[in-house]
C-alpha cells in the first residue's frame, strides 16, 4: 500500500468521517492488526467491537458497524494507520475465518463477473428489433409535439405566470415524457421547475436558457438523420435512449494509458448516489469522466482514489465531444494504483481553457459540464467578497461557492494546480496540487454521526 494520507482521505463521504478517520488512524485504537498480500485487518472498539477488512489493492472494505456511510469512520481509520504506520500490523499472522470469508467471497464474486463477461451475447431478432425501434420513435416523437406545443404555450403566456405554479405542474409534463419513453427529456423538464421559486434573481434568465436548449434537442431530434453519426448518438441520448456496456464496448473509441483521477465529486439523483471521477490521460492528456451509481447506502462497484494513476484502456461513449467512458475489465494487478506527485495535467492560461471550451460547446451544445485542469492559479476574494481564480496574466474564473477557506487555507496566498468541475458559469473544486502534494477539496459536511 503505496497511498499517502490525503489520497486515502479522498475516499471519504464527507469532512465529518474524514475527521472521524483521522482520529482513528493510530494504533492505540485497535486490536489484532495485521496484514497479508490480500487483506489488512483489525478490531476497533466504538459502541461494540468492529472487525475491520480492508483489500489493499482496490481499497475495498467490511466493517461491522452500523454505519450508513461507505467507506465508514473504521474502515478510513484503518487505511490511514496503513498509511502512516505500516509498520504497526504484524505479518505472517494466518487470517481470522471472517477475513478469510469476506476475501473468499470477493475472489468468488470477481470470478463470476468474469465468466459473465466471457459468455457469447445472444443475438437478436433483427426484424424484431427494428419494429420495436419504430414503436418508440413514434412515440418520442408523439411526446416532443405534446412538450413543444406546453413550452410555446409557457412563452405565449409569460414566464412570469409560472412562478406560483405547484411542483405537479412540472411533474405532470414529465410524467407525460416517461410515458412517451424520453425520460432525458423528463428529467430536464423537472430541472425547469427548480429553476423557479429558489430566491434566485435571474431565474428567467436560467429558465429561459434551459428552455431554449430543449426546444434545440427537439428540433435536432427531427432533423436526426441529417446530423453527423456522433451528434446522432448524443441526441438520442440525451432524448432518453441508452446504450449497454458491451455496446459501448464494442462501438466506442479505446485508448490505453496511465489515467490520473484527477478529481472525484459525489451527488445525488433521485434514489442514487452518483459518483463522478474525472480521468486524465498521463500520455495522452485525454479527459474521461467515469460514472458510477449506488442505491442507498450500497458501496461503489469501484473504489477510486483520487491523486492515483492506474493503467488501464478506457473506451469512450459515442459522442461528438467523447467525455464519458468505460473502464474495460483488466486484471487487478493491472489496476493496482500508484499515488501522483507531479504537476496536475491542465492549462496554463485560462484564456486557454476559456478557448478549448468554447470548441467544446461548438461541437456538443448541450454539454453541461467538464473538467477544468488549471495550472498555476491563485485563489483571490475581490473587493465585492466573490471568490475567483486568477492565472499569471490576469485572466480569472468565478467559483461557485464564496466562502472557499479550504481552497485560500491549501494555497496559503500562492500559486497552486486545480482540478475543478466547470458548469459553462464558475468552477466547483475538487482537489488541489500544491508544492508535490495532492490535496482532495472535501463536499460539504452533514449532520450525520456515525456508531
């Protein structure tokens, strides 16, 4: 286990379990620590005794706690002992039976993934899937009619008449969307509404744009057949058709390299937890955002480390602007991570990025969001309190939160590299790297205490 402290900190939910992990990750907390080529463990007395299990390749970990947060306060304390302090587990000791269980089941888990994997795809009914293709486009095209006919009615009337309507006033034109299988098309119908009534000043200007970038789909959708095969598979996505993994897989672009998870950010959407990594090429300096999705409180198929690099081919959806991608299946041993002490990858001028982005819109209008690798800016508050980073030759971008002390603590008045997510208005960061250290910019706290 080759991490430093900070990038095992990035593994956690929150600023109150990293908090809570730190006090943990020294060995007076713990009982029977040790480790082998698979597993660290350990027992950390709370309300009750807690076995702890950590896979020290991938991260991955058990722990007996009631905890809802993953990885919990136990397990992020035993990684950071392992950390600082790998010499306080002793070696050579066989594995308790619940170790061994847990890694026993993991092994067995990873097998049958990969014999999945190996099994020949069934193939399809050509006929068959070509009239069922026909059958929802018809009924797409039913339900874009019914929404630009609603949305020319909301201008024809003034926003202003939208301001006092209930939240089933959306709801309903949704609603009406999943029926007509565009659930893309729902879900930026349901943002409309929270654009609406959040104490927002300029939220006609918000609703307006959205509305303006959703009529553009529908119409780019009409005109589908004329569009370039990549913006083809962009509309039809973002209309609401997706694509399995093994035909991304087999469609997509790969490109093999050292990918650095230059930034990683946590959200949720409806009954998910999202996960968005941010990869950059070592070689390459190609971008990827890998997603990941969680029910409840369920764990992440992947543990991901941010200020990591792994060595792996990823494959890109279809896109004219490719962003999203795959990571294909390789060995763990392949996948094994290494920490990063070098600059982050990024621009050096933001007139640079500001450039590369505006090439980014022009390719792929509805692009939302993207990463903004920045080299040698500097956090500054402005003389009206809003919170900017500025580059050497004076060109700066906004943040969108105003009361970054994290980010002015980590850089001390100096110059620093940034990784941020970039929405097309300010920057959200995510991480910093300052003097050869990778420094993970922690989501804000909540309330919750685990046991």
């Amino acid at each position: 286990m080759n991490l430093s402290v900070e990038q095992v900190l990035g593994l956690a939910p929150d600023s109150n379990a990293a908090s809570a992990g730190r006090k943990l990750g020294v060995a007076s907390s713990w009982k029977g620590l040790a480790r082998s080529e698979r597993a660290l463990w350990g027992e950390c007395q709370g309300s009750a005794l807690y076995r702890v299990c950590v896979d020290p390749d991938t991260m991955a970990s058990k722990c007996t706690c009631p905890s809802r947060k993953f990885p919990c306060k136990h397990a992020l304390g035993l990684m950071l002992l392992a950390a600082g302090s790998l010499g306080a587990f002793s070696t050579g000791t066989e594995p308790p039976a619940w170790v061994l269980e847990w890694v026993e089941r993991r092994t067995a888990s990873a097998e049958r993934k990969k014999e999945k994997e190996a099994e020949p795809a069934k193939t399809p009914d050509p006929a068959e899937q070509a009239k069922r293709a026909e059958r929802r486009r018809q009924r797409v095209v039913k339900g874009i009619e019914g929404l630009d006919l609603w949305m020319s009615d909301l201008i024809r009337q003034g926003l202003a008449q939208v301001e006092d309507r209930p939240a089933a006033f959306w709801e309903g034109q949704a609603a009406r969307l999943v029926d007509a299988q565009a659930p893309g098309l729902a879900s930026r119908v349901r943002r409309l509404g929270r654009y609406v009534g959040n104490h927002v000043s300029d939220w006609p200007v918000k609703l307006l744009g959205e509305m303006g970038r959703i009529a553009l789909l529908t119409h780019a959708f009409r005109r589908i057949e004329e569009l370039p095969a990549p913006l083809q598979a962009d509309v039809r996505q973002l209309i609401g058709w997706s694509l399995s993994h093994e035909e991304i897989l087999t469609s997509g672009e790969a490109v093999q390299d050292a990918w650095l998870l230059a930034g990683q950010s946590l959200f949720d959407e409806e009954r998910f937890r999202v996960q968005r990594n941010w990869l950059v090429g070592t070689h390459t300096g190609r971008v990827a955002l890998f997603l990941q999705f969680a029910a409840g409180t369920a764990p992440f198929a992947e543990n991901m480390m941010p200020g990591t690099v792994f060595d792996a081919e990823l494959v890109y959806r279809p896109s004219a602007f490719p962003q999203r991608a795959l990571i294909r299946a390789n060995p763990a041993k392949e996948r094994a991570p290494r920490a990063w002490s070098e600059r982050l990858p990024g621009f050096d001028r933001i007139e640079s990025f500001r450039i590369w982005y505006a090439e980014a819109l022009a390719l792929l209008p509805w692009l939302e969001r993207t990463f903004a690798g920045l080299r040698g800016v500097t956090p500054v508050r402005t003389a009206v309190g809003a919170c900017i980073v500025r580059d050497a030759e004076g060109g700066a971008l906004p943040l969108v939160r105003n009361d970054a002390w994290t980010l002015f603590a980590l850089s001390g008045g100096e110059s620093i590299d940034l990784a941020a997510e970039w929405n097309g208005e300010a920057l959200t960061p995510i991480a910093v790297m300052h003097k050869g250290e990778y420094h993970v910019i922690p989501a804000p706290a909540d309330d919750e205490e685990d046991a």
